[in-house]
C-alpha cells in the first residue's frame, strides 16, 4: 500500500495546482513583471510541497528503517512506537520477550501504586533498656527496614556517577553517641526479620552469587551486602551480622566502647529505641533505581511490595503485587511473567505493548519519568549517543542481559513532537552486539520524520544545484 501512497498525493497536488493556476490567468495583476508571476505561481513544484506530501514520506522512512532494525531479530523483537494517539510502528507489539532490566519499570510502577512518593524506610537502633549514665546493659540492636542504599561513605565514593544516592551509615552512628552512649556491654545484634531471609531469586543462575553480581538480599544490607566491593568482591555470608560489624567499627571509631563482637538476631519487641537514620523518600529511590539501573533496590523494593500489600516480605509475594497492581490499573498484562523486580531472571516475560503504556502514564516530572535515563547526560546512558542526534533528545530505561537489549522511553525529536516507544530484542549473541541496534533505534527515531530533500523528491532540475 505504500508505494501507491506518494503518487496518490501528487496527483491530488496536481489537481489543486492546475485549479490555483487557472484562477491566477484572467483578472491577473498585469501590472507585476512576468518572471515575478511566473516564480510565485502556484504550480506543482517541489518548493511547494506541503506536509500533506513531505508527513507521509518522512513516515515511510521511519517505518523502513525501523523494519530493518527489527529484522536482525525477525522471530524475537518487539518494538511499539507512537506520536501521541498515532501508531507510527507496531512490530509484535503484543509479544512477551525477556525484558532485562525494562522489568524495572514494572516494579517502579507497582511501588509508586502503594506506597507513598514521601515516604522513607527507617533503620533503627533499640536497647532492652535505656542506656544509664551512656551505658547500654546488654546488646544493642540494629533493626533493618528495608533501606536498599544504607551504606557508608567509602562505599558511596566507589561508584562511577557522583555523587551517589545513598544513607550515611557513618551519621547513624553519630546519632547514637549523640544519644549519650559511650558504652555497649554486650554486642551490636543486626535484625533482617522484616524480610525473609532468601538470598537470591531461586531460578537466577548460579554465577549472579558465585560471581557476586548482585549482594545477599536483606531488610538490613550495609554497602549491598558487600563486606568488600573492589573487585573481586565479597558479599557478607550473613548480612545482618555484617552490617552490625560495620556499626560497631564506626563506633569504636567514634570512642564507643563496644564488649562483644557483632551478631544476628531478633530485637526485643518492647526495645526502647536509642536513634534512627531514613531513607531517601521513596520517590528518590524509584528514580535512582531506574537511573542507574540498580538490581539491589529493585529486589528489596519488592520484598517491601511483598510486605505491605501481601503480608510477607518476600520475592514471591511481591511479584504477586507487581503483577495484580498492573492488571488493576488496565494495562495489558497477556502474557506476562513476573519473576523477580530487577529483570536479572531469563524467564521474566514482557510485551512492547505493556511497557509502552506504562510510559504512556507516567506522570510527567515524576519518579518514573525523572528516573529515564538522558542520553549523553545520566545514568547508564551518560556515556551513549554522544555523537548522535540522540544526545540530550532521548531519555529511557535501558536493559541488558545475556541474549537480551532492550530500550523504552522518550524522544524528543527533531520535527518538534515527542514519540513513545519500547523495544525488546531477545537472541542477541552478545551484550555488546545489542548496543549498535539500541544506537540505531534511537538515532532514527530522533530523525523523525526524516523529510526529503528537494532533489530528493522533485523533478530534475528543481533541486539545488
């Protein structure tokens, strides 16, 4: 049908030019030189050709290119794009594919249903009794609530993207001798009993935790779960007990006189309290999470999902959450597969479609959408698209997985119209072969439309010389 579509147009145009031109003949300025009349006569010519004629090219362009990037994974690629209500491209669209860490979005959106954009996840620190002239008799407890970025400073400092989010571990411990405590007669005793106390998703392959690509996942994790985060890292064996470890050396440091060595427990359900540290506000960690991409905080916001809506701090019960809040708020959820919140699993299942219409709502200035990744500028796309139209003009979540590239967001692009998209693309032999077809995509469709020149599509000898 397309290859008719430009003649169509012409002839329409040739119509209206031979009518223009015979109202311009009889009754004519006379006065007017000829070659004036002659140069502003409205005839058909390629100096004239409205958007009626350049629109529907600059579309078929879009479209061929976006055929040609979507056929180097013919059986295994989706790829939706809109310009407000206009489809411009539909390529499997209803397909579900392994999504990568697109999966991130779906946990974004399900955590911004329940949970309130202000809120902050708080790390406790109680007694069995109040200390007495800076004594604490006992232990002291450090109390997880699920805080994905409760670290310390050297650990915040190692990350590429300065400066990083994160919630000082050093200033809880100023909190506490600020307290008045100078002496803990016991141990410092950290409580995960918010969450269970499962590691890793069950179906991950084994080399996420042999190779320690991701920390042990617990309702109290100090710098990831990573007792040391240069590589080769080292994730604690027990997270709790680690990051009492951590606190206790901070208050040593700080002439905190600590008797015993650190451990893991439950705290005494009528502790009195001795300080807290929060999190950043919910909203700040969707964000970072999208952002950087963040598997840890993806995982445990999931876990608080499984919590508040479902009654158990666990990955299973917050893939439920994830799922049914999807399908409450009308999205197209037909083939989906929720298996953990990050996309690390291989067997998560997403459509185009899905993730298309979840940017579609996303509330603009929100966390979702101040989460997207700017190309050129942010996040994991700080250093992509640097020399390309795309810098600064596309902003999306990226996704990347063995077999897996896919990108979905925003762009901005040159005809002045923002355009929607989402793209899996799954059999990608290697990580790095996905990244040239992510380039290509973006690059293209911030072209859009992508009009002909005039020698491109006039006459011969109507071009420019």
């Amino acid at each position: 049908m397309r290859r008719h579509l430009l003649p169509a147009i012409l002839a329409l145009l040739c119509v209206s030019s031979t009518a223009a031109a015979l109202r311009a003949g009889p009754g004519a300025d006379e006065s007017r030189p000829a070659a004036t009349v002659a140069a502003e006569a409205p005839v058909l010519t390629p100096r004239r050709v409205p958007n009626l004629l350049a629109q529907p090219v600059g579309t078929a362009r879009l479209v061929q290119t976006l055929d040609t990037i979507a056929a180097t994974r013919p059986d295994s690629a989706c790829l939706v794009v809109t310009e407000g209500p206009r489809v411009l491209y539909d390529r499997q669209g209803e397909r579900p594919l392994v999504p990568a860490s697109g999966m991130k979005l779906l946990t974004a959106t399900a955590v911004l249903a329940h949970l309130d954009p202000e809120e902050q996840l708080r790390t406790s620190v109680v007694a069995a009794g109040a200390p007495v002239d800076g004594v604490v008799e006992g232990d002291l407890w450090m109390v997880g609530g699920g805080d994905p970025v409760l670290g310390t400073a050297p650990w915040a400092a190692h990350f590429v993207r300065q400066p990083a989010l994160f919630t000082p571990l050093e200033e809880l411990a100023e909190r506490i001798v600020g307290a008045g405590v100078s002496e803990v007669r016991g141990r410092i005793v950290g409580d995960e009993s918010r969450y269970d106390k499962v590691r890793y998703v069950e179906s991950w392959p084994e080399r996420y935790a042999a190779e320690n690509q991701i920390g042990p996942m617990s309702a109290l994790s100090v710098n990831d779960g990573f007792a040391d985060w240069e590589l080769p890292a080292v994730a604690f064996s027990d997270p709790a007990a680690g990051a009492a470890g951590v606190l206790t050396a901070l208050l040593r440091e700080r002439g905190v006189v600590v008797t015993g060595e650190a451990g893991a427990g439950t705290a005494p359900a009528e502790a009195a309290p001795v300080a807290s540290i929060d999190s950043p506000p919910v909203a700040e960690l969707v964000a970072d999470m999208l952002r950087e991409s963040d598997n840890g905080t993806a995982e445990l916001l999931l876990k608080e999902l499984g919590l508040r809506v479902g009654g158990t701090g666990s990955t299973a019960a917050g893939r439920t959450v994830v799922a049914d809040t999807l399908a409450s708020l009308g999205l197209p959820t037909d083939g989906l597969a929720v298996v953990d919140g990050s996309g690390l699993d291989p067997t998560n299942q997403v459509t185009c479609q899905l993730l298309h219409d979840m940017l579609e709502d996303t509330v603009a200035g929100g966390p979702v959408d101040r989460g997207l990744a700017v190309a050129g500028s942010s996040g994991t796309l700080a250093r992509r698209f640097l020399d390309t139209p795309a810098l600064g003009a596309l902003r999306a979540k990226t996704g990347s997985l063995r077999g897996v590239a896919s990108l979905s967001g925003f762009v901005e692009s040159q005809g002045g119209t923002e355009l929607t998209f989402a793209s899996i693309f799954n059999g990608i032999d290697r990580i790095d072969d996905g990244i040239p077809l992510q380039d290509l995509l973006g690059t293209a469709l911030v072209r859009y439309p992508d009009l002909p020149t005039l020698a491109e599509i006039g006459p011969e000898g109507y071009g420019p010389d």
